[in-house]
C-alpha cells in the first residue's frame, strides 16, 4: 500500500490541476513522459488517473483507470488483499 501511497504523491507533486491547451488524450502511455512545454504537466481528474495508472502499471501493479459518474479516477489491484482499490 505504501507504494501506492508514493505514486499518487508523485504525481500530485508532478501535476497541476487545471485544463491545458491541447487535448488530454485519455489513456495514452504518453501521459508520463516529460513535459517539453511549460503546462504540460496540467491537467483535469482524467489525465490525474492516467498518470497514476500508468506509473503503476510501471512499477508491475495492475491499475486501470474507471469513470464514475463524469469523474474519472484510477483503480490498482492489491495482490495481497485480491481486491481494487480506488485512488482518488
């Protein structure tokens, strides 16, 4: 869990909340990489999840990314515990 903890730190550290110029581009493994532009790193609940599933999906955690209700937030499987848990 702790893991988990530290990933969503990260990209809350690496993220600011806001929409951007251009497209957020939903489920795109581009979503980590580096900014080349100042504002890159800006984004709303959908690319928040991307960038959280897919650092997961990085470190060999399942995640996957679930809308609910017009918000969009990641999910990592707990392999432990045999569950999904949601961050948010």
């Amino acid at each position: 869990m702790q893991v988990l903890i530290d990933i969503a730190t990260w990209v809350r550290e690496t993220m600011s909340f806001g929409k951007m110029g251009g497209s957020n581009e939903r489920n795109s493994a581009d979503a980590v990489k580096p900014a080349a532009r100042d504002g890159e790193n800006r984004g709303l609940c959908d690319r928040y999840a991307n960038y959280f599933a897919a650092a997961c999906q990085a470190n060999g955690i399942p995640a996957r990314v679930i809308e609910l209700n017009g918000h969009v937030v990641p999910e990592a499987f707990l392999r432990d515990a045999g569950h999904w848990v949601m961050i948010d």
